[in-house]
C-alpha cells in the first residue's frame, strides 16, 4: 500500500495530509473554504485515492496561503 502522512507548518499555516493513492474514493476535507474543500474531496472521489486534510489558515488577512500550502504539502 502506497500511504503517507504529511504535516506542514508556517507562520500563516497548519496543514495535515493523510493520504494512500491506493484507496477507493473515501474523503474527508477540512480548509476553512467551502469550495476549495468540496475540490479536494471531488478530486480524492474521482482519483480513487483516499485522503484527509485538515488546514488551518490566516483567513482574516488571506485565503490564498491556505491553497498554496495544502498544494504544496500534495
């Protein structure tokens, strides 16, 4: 099985990434932006790969260092 778990943490961001590319579709996407979360798990759906994601951001000053980094730690 093809698992990794991955954490990322900056001044604007903390991220957590669950992921097995083995999986079957199962999702679970928490980034403080509705859309932006639907995306991740739509893209997990379709992929057939498993993910979880939690992201906590700076959202009073900016919801791009959220994507920026939940992109990065993918």
């Amino acid at each position: 099985m093809r698992k990794t778990k991955i954490s990322r943490e900056t001044k604007e961001t903390n991220i957590s990434v669950e992921l097995d590319i083995d999986g079957k579709g199962k999702a679970k996407a928490d980034t403080g932006i509705g859309f932006f979360s639907h995306m991740i798990e739509t893209f997990a759906k379709t992929g057939l790969f498993d993910i979880k994601l939690d992201a906590k951001g700076d959202m009073k000053v900016d919801q791009h260092h959220t994507v920026e980094d939940v992109g990065i730690a993918l």
